[in-house]
C-alpha cells in the first residue's frame, strides 16, 4: 500500500468513526452502552469513532444489531 491509499484508508476510517458517533448519540446511547449491545469491549467502540480502527464486515453487522438497525441503514449516510 503506498502513501496515498494509506491516506485515504486513514480519511475513510475516520469519516466512517465520525458517522459511527452520529449515529450512537442520535439513540441516546453512550459508548459503553453500544458496547454492551454489540459484546464488544468500549474500547474498540472509542477506536472505531476515533478512526483508528477499520472495522471488518462482521464488526459492522455488530454495529448494527447494536444500533439496532440493518446493515445498509448503518451505511446509508455514510459518505
């Protein structure tokens, strides 16, 4: 991967953290909260918001089960 995909792969995780964090406090939901709804641990919630995280498929299911919403719901605003 050369610099310029590395940048870009860093602006997505980051748009994506951001749409992530959106969508949590639009719920009412702190962190810990998603967390526990989706059985992971808070931390990997704050990574994933902060974009230092790029979250897999499976994560992403996990994410929406947690907001409950599907999966083209989590992504749908996300550009």
């Amino acid at each position: 991967m050369d610099e310029r995909e590395k940048k870009e792969r860093l602006k997505l995780q980051k748009r994506f953290g951001e749409h992530l964090k959106r969508l949590r406090e639009a719920m009412g939901l702190t962190a810990a909260e998603l967390a526990r709804r989706c059985f992971m641990e808070r931390s990997n919630i704050a990574r994933l918001e902060a974009g230092r995280s790029n979250p897999s498929l499976f994560v992403l299911k996990k994410l929406a089960v947690g907001l409950e919403i599907e999966l083209e719901e989590l992504m749908k605003d996300f550009k």
